[in-house]
C-alpha cells in the first residue's frame, strides 16, 4: 500500500459513485487547495462538531443563547464558549 492509499481509495469510490468527471474535478480541487500539505482527516465527531460549533456561531445574535442550547441540545454556558471560541 502506498502512503496515499487511502486517498486513492476514496477517489476511487467517488469514480464509482458519482463518475469519472466528478472525480476528476474533486482530485483537482484537493490538488488546487492543499497540494503538497500534510492534511490531518478529523474522524466523523470532530466533523459533526465543527459543522455544530459553526451554526451555533452563524445563528448567534448576541440575544438567542437560550433558543441555540434548546436547538442544538447544549447548556447557555456552552453556547457562550462556542460563540467566544473557546
């Protein structure tokens, strides 16, 4: 296995799935935007985190901590810590 098997094996997946276009074209994108870089892939909670932490912060109107914590499912005190970026 080479060191970028895992990438290939997704980009395979992507060929299978979505077509050889699509795939061409995300293999570009990945190429134009991180070429060269070691990348860290956060596993599936991390994402859903991020992706959280992100709506939380977009949503925020400096009044509305109470309706997110109902929203989102997390205490007032941790909608402020997102918000702060903590």
């Amino acid at each position: 296995m080479t060191r970028h098997g895992a990438f290939l094996r997704v980009m395979e997946r992507v060929a299978v799935e979505m077509g050889g276009e699509a795939s061409r074209v995300m293999l570009a994108l990945f190429v134009a935007e991180s070429g060269g870089e070691r990348l860290m892939v956060p596993d599936e909670h991390d994402l859903f985190l991020e992706c959280r932490n992100k709506n939380i912060r977009d949503r925020y109107r400096g009044h509305n901590a109470e309706e997110l914590a109902l929203r989102y499912s997390v205490s007032v005190s941790q909608v402020k810590r997102i918000v702060a970026g903590q």
